[in-house]
C-alpha cells in the first residue's frame, strides 16, 4: 500500500537550517508530482512547494522563496524539503503527499523554529 514517511524536523533557532525527508513507497514514485504541505497550530494546511516527476519546481509559497529548496531523488523515492533562514514563523507539522491527487496522510514531522 501507499506509505509516505516523513522525517528530519526537530528544534531549531531562528536563522537555522534544517532538511526534511519523505519516503515514499507502494507507488511508481516517478510517475507523480508531489509536494510538501505544512499545518501549523490553529490553521489551514497549506502547500509549501511542489514539483514534478522529473524535478522542476512546479510552485512555492511566497513566504519560503529564496530559503526553501524541494528536490527529489527518483532512484531512492525520496523528496526533499531544505529549509535555511528558518522563522519561527515556519513553525508547523511538515506533510509531503501528492500535488495533483493526493493519497491518505503520513504522521508528518514537527517543525519548531525558537529561541
């Protein structure tokens, strides 16, 4: 079945760095466009940044551009989030899924940015 296992948040100061992981398997990982999401306490998700199969960034939250970069790697199923210049106001659970269809939720991985 479809698992998406994300990975790599943590605690972090404002101005640091941090890069998140989500494994994907149970699907052709290639064949899809995805994208990392993030819920922050007492909001909507909202779509951080997608791209396609082959890797070009299809968009970006205007908040993140310049300090976030989304990429992949096809041959390990993996997709990416490197996050720099990190705010608290980045402070979220981090969510990767599909961009055009969407499969069931993974755990997500929690995202603090303070002093």
């Amino acid at each position: 079945q479809v698992q998406l296992v994300e990975s790599g948040g943590g605690l972090v100061q404002p101005g640091g760095s941090l890069r998140l992981s989500c494994a994907a398997s149970g699907f052709t990982f290639s064949n899809y466009a995805m994208a990392w999401y993030r819920q922050a306490p007492g909001k909507e998700r909202e779509l951080v940044a997608s791209i396609t199969g082959s890797g070009h960034v299809i968009k970006l939250l205007d908040s993140v551009k310049g300090r976030f970069t989304i990429s992949r790697d096809n041959d390990k199923d993996t997709l990416y989030l490197q996050m720099n210049s990190l705010k608290p106001e980045d402070t979220a659970v981090y969510y990767c899924n599909g961009y055009y269809s969407e499969t069931s939720w993974g755990h997500g991985t929690q995202v603090t940015v303070s002093s």
